[in-house]
C-alpha cells in the first residue's frame, strides 16, 4: 500500500484554479519527485498535503486515512513535516531555537529535544557555530540545512520538501542533496518537489511531471530526463524538438 | 444626483421643509443637529469611504469650525460668513499639517495622530482661557442677518448639507474621487498607473477637516452657545459611527446613518445612559456583519451603470522611435546582505518584444518593481528613452511612459472594470480619458464587460483589464509580470494574439514570463537571469540553448545520461 | 538638582505603567498585526475590577488583586473571541475600528454602570516611604517601578527561556510555518491576548491607588501608550519600555517647570516630533516598504 496517495485532487487560490485533478502516490521509503515549470502547482500539491491549502475536490490519504482539508497542526501531528519554498527561517529566533521548534508536533521530554537536536547538529555540521546566531545572519544554504534540520525533528514519516536547491550555489545544491539521500536511508519517505530537473531526477527513484495544474508524464529518472515533452515543459516545444 | 434639474429640486425642498413645515422648535434643534453632524460625516466619507484612511479627529476640526465661528464673530466682530469661512479653512490647514506629516507613514499612525491631536486640541480648549474662554465655553454666538429665525437657519443649515452631499456623492465619479478610491483599494497599483498617492491622501484629508470646520461652524450658529465637551474624543467616535452606520463609501450612507444615530437616541430613552455603550456594540457588530453599512448593503443589491463613450481603435501616441528605448547598466538592489540584483545589464529596443527569464528567485520581479520605481536601485542607472530616471518615484515613471502590470493581478477590486481603466488613462484629462479608456478596454475585447466589479470578474478577465489599464496610460514601455501565469490553454493562446496585437501598435514590451513557449512565440530578445546576475542575452534560438541557461533551468548540462 | 531628581523619580514611577500598557499593546500587534485601540481600556478594568472587589465587595486587598487578574485573563479571552476573531482574515482596517468600537463599548458601559464619580482606592501597601537626603520615595511608586521591573524581567525570562515563549515568538514572526510545524497558531493568539489583558489589568491596579480610577483613565494611559510605541519604534518590546519611561518623564518634568493643565498634551509633542523627525523611532528599523 502507498504511503501517501493522491487522487483526483483538485485546488484554487481564489478564482485561479491551481490543480486540476492530479492523482500520484508514493511508496514507504522511496524519493518521488515532482517536476515541473513555475506556476505548474509543484507548490500548490505540497500545501494541500500539508494542509495550507484546503483541496477543492478529491481525496488525499496518508497511510490509507483521509487527510485532505485537515489543519496543518493535525497534518504534521501524524508524521508528515512539510519544509516549504524560500526555508521560512524565523528571523528572529536563534539556529538552536528553529531546530527546538521542529519538534513541535510531538511530545517530547527537554532531555530528548536536547538530544535530537544534537543529532541534528551531528548531521548538519556547518550549523554548529552558529547555533546561537539569530537565524537572518545565515547564508541561504545554511538556511536551507537549518530548514532540513528543523523538518527532521518533526521525526516524520513523510517529508515534503519545496525547492531545496532554490537560490543555492551548485556545490552547495550537491551538499543539501547527498543529505537528502541520507534521510532517506533513515527510512524517511520523500516527496521532493523541484524546478531543477537534473539534480532532482539524479536521487529520485520516480518523478511526476506537472503542467499548468496537471499531471503530464510519470516514470523512472533516466525516462523522464530523455523525454521530450519534459523538456518542452521547460523550455518551450521548439527548443525541445530542435535540442 | 446626476441631473441639475433634480438638484435644484432637491435644494428647492430643502428650504421648503425648513420655512414652511410646521415644526415644533424641540424638532428643529434635532434637525440642526442632524444637518451639522451630517457635513462633518461625509468628510469621513471622504477621508474613510473613499480613501481608506482612518481619521479620528473629526469632532476636533468641527470644533475649530465652531470655534472658528464664535471667537470670529463674538471676538473680532467678522461677520457670520466671514467666521465661518475663517474657521473652515484653519480647519482645511491643520488637517494638512496633520495629513502632511502622517500619511507618509502607514495606515495606524494615522489612527493614532488624531486621536492625540484631538486630545490636544481639547486641553486647548478647555485651558486658554484668554482665548477659548475655557470651560464656561462661548455664548450668544450671532446667526447671519436675516437668518436669525430658527425655521431660517435650519434652512440654511439643510442647503449646505444638500449641497456638500450632492458635491461628495459626485466627487465619487470624479478623476480625483476616483484616484482616492484607488488608493484605497491598492495604494501600490494607484502609483503605478501615475496617482501620486501622497498628495491624493493629503487632499482627501485636508477637504474631511474642511467639512468638518464647516459643520462645526453652522452647529456654533444653530445652538448659539458651545463648549470644549462638545468636541471630545467621544464626539469623534460618534461622528465615525454614524458614518459607519449608515455606510462610509457614499454619501447618502452618511446622511442616513448620522440622522439615525440623531434621531434614535431620542427613541431609545430606555437606554439613555448606555447609548454610547450601544454604539460601540454597534460598531463591532458592524464591522462583523455588514462593514459596507445600511446604503452599502441596499446599494450592492443594484447594478452599477456605467457611462463608458462608444469605443474607438486605440492609438498610443508615444511612437518607439529608434534604438534602445530602455537602458539599463549595473543595476542594484540588495536586501541587507542579500544581492537580489547585482549588477545586471539590459538593453530594451524600441518596438522590440523583450522576455526577461529565469530559474524562481533569479531577481526578475525585483528588477521590475526597480525599473517601475517601487524599490529605490542600490546601484546603477536606467535610462528611459534616453533620459535618466532611476530611483524616480512610480507616478513620475508613469508619466514618463512607464506602464506595468503585477504578478498577483492588482486592481481596484470595488471600482469596475471600466473605472480601473479610467484610472490609468487620467493623464489624458477629461473627455480624452474616457474614450482612451474605452478604447483600452475594447482592445483587450472587455468593452461588454465595462460596468462588471472588477473584483467580480474571473481570473483571466482581471489579467486583460490590468493589461488594459496600463494600456489606458499611453505607456512607451509595457512591463508584464508573468502575464500567463494561472490563465489556461485557450486564454494563454489569446494572451500570445494580444501581445502580438500590442506590437502592432508601437508600444515596447519588457516581459517576464515562465511560460517558455509564450516566450518563444513573441519574444525578439531575451534576457536570463541566474542568482540577481544576467547569464544570457540574445535571440530565443541563441539564448534558450545556451548550456548555462539549460543549466540553470534543468541542472547542469543537458543528455547526461542516468544510471 | 534634589527636584530634577525628585520628578526624575515620580516620571519613571508613571512611565513605568504607561511601559506596561505599551508592552501589551505591542506584544498583540505582534501577534496578530493589529493594532489594538482599547488597550487602554485594559488598565481601566484592572483599576475598577480593584474598586469592585475591595470597596464594594469588601474583600481583602490580596485576593482583589487575585480575582481582578483572574477576571482580566477571561476578559482577554473574551475580548479575542468577539473583537479580533471574526475579522482575523479581514483587511486591517475594520479589525482596527472593531477594536475602536470596543473601546466605546467598555468605557461606556463602566460609565453607565458606575456613573462618572471617581473613587478612590488605597496604596498597595501602608509603609511610608523613603527619606534620602532630601529626596523623599513614595512607596507607592516605588512598588509600581519594582514590580513593572519584575514584571519585564520575567517577560524577557519567559521569551527568552521557555520553549513556549519561543512558540510565541515564532508564531509572531510567521503564522504559516509556525503552524507547519505543529504550533496550535490560534492558541498562541488567545494566550497573547490573555497576557496582554493581565499586563493591562497589573496596570490598572498599579496606577489607581495615584490617580482617581474613573472611565476617563483607560483613554488617558492608552494614549501615553500609543505615543510610547512609536517614540520606541512600533513593533520593538524594548522601546516601548523606554518610550513609556520617557513620556512619563517629561510629562512630570513639563508639569512642573512648564504648565500643569498642558501635562496631557506633552506626549503628544512630542510624539508629533518624533513622527515628523524619526518616525522609524527610538530603535526601530527604518519603516520598509513592499511590493
């Protein structure tokens, strides 16, 4: 059975229809990523999932019970932790308080808090000397790591991640992704949405493609990356067909 | 109120009911009342309804007004209209010093200066005595000649009030009352499409504390007798109750809702001492249950008309001449640490079609709202048509032939479809602006949509009035943000006709766009942007193959194979 | 220079409880974005719930305190379900006039019921205060800078220290992600508000043994609070402390050396100076706009 499984989804900002029936799932333990231009609905299926956007139609279940249109509170509470687009660092809390935080979905002794954020000081090294800094003076890769930290100590069974490699320098794209395979062989399942199709589909075992709010194409990387209409939805029909 | 005959009709009653009905003087007072109070609401109207200010200090200008009146004519011996008038206008004088030194800032400081200019203004006149007389207040205060008798000057009072009410109804569908509204609506977009913002908000403030001294200076004549605890704090949130009441976005709402807060005190004697109390439920139940008011809600049952002229072909009349129209060098704009734009080139040629591209966060939409004068650069320059302009504000850019939509489509949500474009089109000034206006709105094929609330419109119709709206301003240079973005299929295809049309007529477009076949069908030239720095510069064929923006699109160069 | 130190002394007692009412006043608008025009109404309650328990119910002064506090919080409570929640996805504007509208609606309805006599209510506590070199401490203004001292000290302690006061602050900084991360958002609004209440209410109780407790104080204070928030730099916890000490302060010193009538009037100057010379404020940042 599918960990997380999406059928018929339909969303809207308003008036603006966002998602239009999109249907995917995603197996325990895998990376599944969602590809797609801006403005696709790569975002706008994270949110309904999370819970920040209440689905207009279909059904959203995780681990076989219906979740679409709960409160991001409850989402988060059964084990789905959701980094979104642009890190969402609190500016004005230090690196050490952001990581507290992420454990806010579970009860949790101070003693083990203390210890998990250890861990996650172990796993993100680079964060340690600015674990009393406020979190506006990091660099946006090491907000990114800091948003990934935070995430973790949600001990979620399903992350969702919005554009990891947003704004980041290559190396550092290469950095935030090994850790990402990490938590994979931690046993977190991924949901990866991102606009960098190459560095995504290179540790994804799926992906699906969006387009304007529908899903296009679904397979295995190496598929995807040699299929056309990927690239079209890239960088334009044309292009594509001469490339 | 359109027609002058039904005016004159309207002004004829007014002096009717006041000489002539048979009214016992109790009634007379009360109505005096009510016409003074209803002058000083509709500057509320004004200021609140119209453009979205929140001022608190109206009891005090009505009482500048008044004391305006009874210092002038007892003091120094003016005539009733000469005091009057001298107590209008240093009322219309410090609500400019007030709005002036205030309403740069956001919209609570305001709130906030009121409330203590008011307080000041009554420790003014409750402790100079030499000149207020104090507490004990100002007594026999002289009606005008000939207007001594009650009946008379309740007359008065109700001409006055018909006319300002009549004058703040119209100033609704005037280019001023218009501009104000769009400030209301979205401050960001009026500046854009040339209002200057700053000074629409110190005009609207200035006329309510005009209306408001000159309410205050006929209630000074009506009662004959006024002291500094008619013009408290508390007479200001009452004067904002009735205007809330009765609905602040129309004149008519405010002379309804103060001749029911006048007039049900009276009926509801039981509850004599917690009237006030009442009002303040009342305003907190307002604003949950019906924040447009009484006249709001009856008058959104009805269609709007509008008078839109017959459409005509639009000509835009700043010809793109030759070469760069718009030239930009090391453009700057950082964030604290963050480089959002860091020295980025861009040369826009006249006539061209120029697609400004890439990855999410590239600094795209900060160069535009650079460009159109929304941040001021950090660095670097930018020439329009030849002339330098950087760090200019946004009205200014408008007038100089700089038009931009937004991302997040920004329209004045209660003013139709029409009256938005009419905003943008004001520079032509009178006659001219309507038809250009018109002609705008039937070039992006909504002229059947004119009198439609904007806010009522769907997705793909509030892109083509905001596009229509810049249009109206006659623009050199169009600056699009993601014009596709949410519209479907069919629309995106009617999006590609449209921005081909536009070149037909002269005018340059800059465009940023994520939608790549757009991009590849219109576009002349494109710009790339990675990391707040351009990568590429070139024809679509050139640039959309360029290995760094294929990196920087899909990650690293393009047919690497996969395990 | 005894008397500069004297009224240097009596300032920072009154500006003390004006930095209460500001601190509440900002840690909602904190919270919520808005900006809370009945705070002073707060401190007014605090100051009659006093009069209601000890003069007209007779009890003693401690368990006055106790139930005044008690009665604030649920006033809080109260005040956030029928004020802010409602409106809490409106603009800004009706949720300001909403709380505009509370204001009338609370000084009215005391006034209603209690009439427009003030009363008066005894210090907190009998001691006479103290005698240095011609410098004389009132005890009661004494108590009102030590306790606003412990009062501010214990805040910075719960914000800084307790993993609660840190979901506040997130929560304040960005509702969204606060509530991804599983913080119960309306829950930190309602203790915002609670808290703010208390703090007003503390106020209240505070101020009225020195000023007559009539329907007229919330008014009064919250103006002194308003200009304090912005002469401190609207949004900033610490200068609304100093904005407040500063305001009672120079009122005391411009009704001495000045006029007594105009006592009202000198917070507004100078706030009107600040807005038009720094209205970023004491420490604020510079007033930043968005696109």
């Amino acid at each position: 059975m599918s960990l997380l499984e999406l059928r018929e989804v339909d969303a809207a900002y308003g008036a603006v229809q966002a998602l239009r029936g999109v249907s995917l799932s995603v197996a325990r333990g895998e990376i599944v990523a969602l590809l797609g231009a801006n403005g696709a609905g790569k975002s706008t299926t994270l949110r309904a999932i999370s819970g920040l956007l209440r689905p207009a139609g279909g059904t959203i279940l995780f681990d076989g019970q219906p979740i679409g249109g709960l409160h991001p509170e409850r989402v988060v509470r059964l084990g789905i932790a959701h980094v979104p687009e642009g890190r969402r660092v609190f500016p004005g809390l230090s690196v050490r308080e952001n990581i507290l935080l992420g454990a806010s979905n579970r009860r949790a002794s101070r003693a083990e808090m203390a210890q998990d954020a250890s861990a996650m000081f172990a796993l993100f090294p680079d964060l340690v000397r600015f674990a009393d800094a406020p979190g506006w003076t990091l660099s946006g890769g090491q907000q990114q790591m800091l948003a990934l930290a935070r995430g973790l100590m949600a001990k979620p069974t399903l992350l969702l991640l919005d554009e990891p490699s947003l704004g980041l320098a290559p190396l550092i794209v290469q950095q935030v992704f090994r850790i990402i395979r990490q938590i994979r062989e931690t046993g977190t399942t991924v949901l990866l949405v991102e606009q960098n199709a190459r560095v995504a589909l290179s540790i994804a075992d799926r992906g699906y493609v969006l387009e304007t709010g529908r899903l296009a194409v679904s397979g295995a990387p190496a598929e995807l990356w040699n299929n056309e209409e990927v690239r079209a939805a890239y960088l334009g029909g044309r292009v594509a067909k001469a490339g | 109120m359109k027609n002058p005959a039904l005016a004159l009709l309207g002004a004829a009653a007014c002096v009717v009911l006041g000489l002539v009905a048979p009214l016992d003087d109790y009634l007379i007072k009360l109505l005096m009342q009510a016409a003074t109070y209803a002058i000083a609401v509709l500057g509320l109207t004004i200021v609140l309804g119209y453009t979205g200010q929140i001022s608190l200090a109206q009891a005090a200008f009505f009482g500048i007004g008044a004391y305006g009146v009874a210092l002038g004519s007892t003091g120094l011996g003016l005539s009733f209209f000469a005091a009057l008038a001298l107590g209008t206008l240093l009322a219309g004088l410090f609500g400019v010093l007030l709005g002036g030194s205030t309403l740069k800032l956001g919209g609570h400081y305001l709130a906030m200066v009121t409330i203590s200019f008011q307080e000041i203004l009554t420790l003014v006149l409750t402790n100079w005595v030499g000149l207020t007389h104090g507490p004990d207040g100002v007594a026999n205060i002289p009606r005008p000649t000939g207007l001594v008798a009650a009946p008379r000057y309740l007359a008065l009072c109700l001409l006055v009030l018909f006319a300002t009410a009549w004058a703040v109804g119209a100033l609704k569908r005037r280019p001023l009352g218009l501009a104000m509204q769009a400030v209301r609506d979205n401050e960001l977009a009026a500046s854009v499409v040339g209002v200057n913002t700053y000074r629409v908000k110190i005009i609207a403030f200035a006329l309510s504390a005009l209306l408001g001294g000159l309410g205050g200076g006929l209630f000074a004549g009506a009662f004959r007798y006024i002291s500094p605890d008619q013009f408290s704090f508390d007479d200001s949130v009452v004067l904002l109750t009735m205007a809330l009441l009765g609905g602040v976005e129309a004149a008519t709402g405010s002379v309804i809702g103060t001749a029911l807060l006048v007039l049900l005190p009276e009926w509801l004697r039981f509850l004599r001492q917690f009237y006030l109390a009442v009002y303040g439920l009342a305003v907190i139940l307002i604003m949950v249950f019906m924040p447009a008011g009484i006249w709001g809600f009856l008058a959104g049952l009805r269609p709007r008309r509008v008078a839109m002229p017959q459409p005509g072909g639009l000509v835009l009349g700043r010809a793109a001449g030759e070469g760069a129209l718009l030239e930009v060098v090391g453009l700057a704009k950082h964030f604290g640490g963050l480089r959002a734009v860091d020295g980025v080139d861009l040369r826009v040629l006249a006539g061209e079609v120029h697609a400004l591209i890439g990855p999410n966060g590239s600094g795209k939409t900060t160069t535009l709202n650079v460009l159109s004068g929304l941040y001021r650069p950090t660095g670097g320059s930018v020439r329009l048509a030849g002339r330098e302009v950087a760090g200019h504000a946004p009205h200014l850019l408008a007038a100089a032939g700089l038009g931009r939509t937004f991302q997040n489509i920004r329209l004045f949500h209660s003013l139709t479809a029409f009256e938005n474009v009419l905003i943008g089109a004001q520079a032509a000034g009178g006659a001219q602006a309507a038809e250009r206006a018109a002609a705008a709105l039937d070039f992006v094929g909504l002229a059947d949509r004119a009198g439609a609330i904007a806010a009522s419109l769907p997705y793909g119709h509030q892109r083509m009035v905001e596009i229509a709206r810049a249009l109206a301003g006659n623009p050199a240079l169009l600056l699009l943000d993601e014009p596709a973005a949410g519209l479907n299929l069919t629309e995106k295809q009617a999006l590609g006709q449209l921005l081909d049309r536009l070149r037909g007529l002269g005018v340059t477009l800059l465009l940023i766009e994520h939608d790549m076949d757009l991009v590849e069908q219109v576009a002349d030239r494109i710009t790339v942007l990675n990391f707040g720095k351009r990568i590429a510069d070139g024809t679509p064929a050139e640039v959309l193959r360029h290995p760094e923006v294929v990196a920087a699109y899909l990650g690293e160069e393009a047919g690497h194979e996969f395990a | 220079m005894s008397i500069a130190l004297q009224l240097l002394f009596t300032g920072i007692g009154i500006g003390a409880v004006y930095a209460l009412v500001a601190l509440g006043f900002v840690l909602i608008y904190r919270a919520t974005n808005v900006v809370n025009f009945a705070q002073g109404q707060f401190a007014m309650l605090g100051a009659f719930g006093m009069v209601i328990t000890t003069e007209g119910l007779g009890l003693p002064y401690w368990l006055g305190i106790l139930l005044t506090l008690a009665a604030m919080a649920l006033f809080g409570a109260l005040f956030n379900l029928g004020v802010y929640y409602p409106l809490r996805h409106r603009s800004f504007l009706p949720v300001v006039i909403s709380t505009i509208g509370a204001s009338i609606l609370l000084t009215n309805g005391v006034l209603a019921t209690y009439g427009p006599e003030p009363a008066t209510l005894p210090g907190l506590t009998d001691l006479p205060g103290l005698n240095f070199g011609g410098l004389f401490l009132d005890s009661q203004y004494l108590a009102i800078i030590a306790i606003t001292l412990v009062l501010v000290v214990l805040q910075y302690l719960f914000f800084e220290r307790t993993l609660l006061g840190k979901k506040l602050q997130a929560t304040s900084q960005d509702k969204e992600m606060a509530s991804l991360l599983g913080i119960p958002v309306a829950g930190m609004i309602m203790l915002t508000f609670v808290y703010s209440a208390v703090l007003g209410g503390i106020a209240g109780i505070l101020v009225a043994p020195i000023l007559f407790v009539s329907v007229g104080l919330g008014a009064q204070i919250a103006l002194k609070a308003f200009a304090a928030s912005i002469i401190g730099g609207f949004g900033d916890i610490p200068g609304a402390i100093a904005g407040g000490l500063a305001i009672g302060v120079i009122e005391t010193f411009g009704a001495f050396y000045i006029s007594v009538p105009y006592k009202d009037a000198y917070a507004f100057v100078l706030l009107f100076a600040f807005l038009l010379l720094r209205p970023q404020g004491l420490f604020g940042e510079k007033v930043s706009q968005k696109a």
